[in-house]
C-alpha cells in the first residue's frame, strides 16, 4: 500500500506528477527530480508553497542534491515542509471536478 508507505516516511524523493499532489495531503516533503518540461510547473509551484525542493538532472544536480539534503536536516525544516504540504492541498479535488462537471451539464440543459 503505497500511501501507507507514503505516510511513515520524513521525505520522499520522486519526480512532480499525481503522486505529488497525494503527498500533499499526508503532509510529506518532496524532492523532486524534474524528467520533463511538463513536470517543471508543478515541481515550481510546490517549491513556491514551501513543500518541495525540486532539481534538473544536469550536471550539477548530484551536488546541489547533496546540499538539499544538508539543509532539510537542520531542526524544523522538514516539519515546515509537511505543514506547507499538508496546507497546499484539502482533499476536495474530485468533489470540486464533480460540481463543476454539474454545473456545465446544468448550463447545458
């Protein structure tokens, strides 16, 4: 069970997709490796709420990753993490698609 497994953890490394947001709302800090130009919105958002540390894989990334992990082990860092995490998302997305989806079909009619 992935989120169990999500949700016992201080940090998880990965890259910004769906599972970022799922983190999100366990309250996990995220290192995130970004892979494709369509994962660097995401990954600049969450670094922008605080939750994430997000990095290319280029020729300094192994380095700056290093540092990252220097930082996040200093008192409190990864606790303000997991509440910008926990903070950024309330777990209504799908209730939020569904009135939407129903307000169309309502506009439709």
């Amino acid at each position: 069970d992935p989120s169990a497994l999500f949700a016992a953890a201080d940090l998880v490394i990965g890259t910004p997709g769906v599972t970022t947001l799922e983190l999100c709302v366990l309250g996990v800090p995220m290192i995130l490796l970004v892979l494709r130009d369509i994962q660097t919105e995401l990954g600049e958002a969450l670094t922008g709420r605080g939750c994430a540390r997000v990095f290319t894989l280029d020729s300094g990334a192994a380095d700056a990753i290093a540092r990252a992990l220097g930082e996040l082990a200093q008192p409190g860092v990864l606790g303000a993490m997991s509440a910008a995490a926990a903070a950024t998302t309330d777990g209504r997305g799908a209730v939020r698609i569904a009135e939407g989806l129903a307000a169309i079909w309502r506009e439709a009619a």
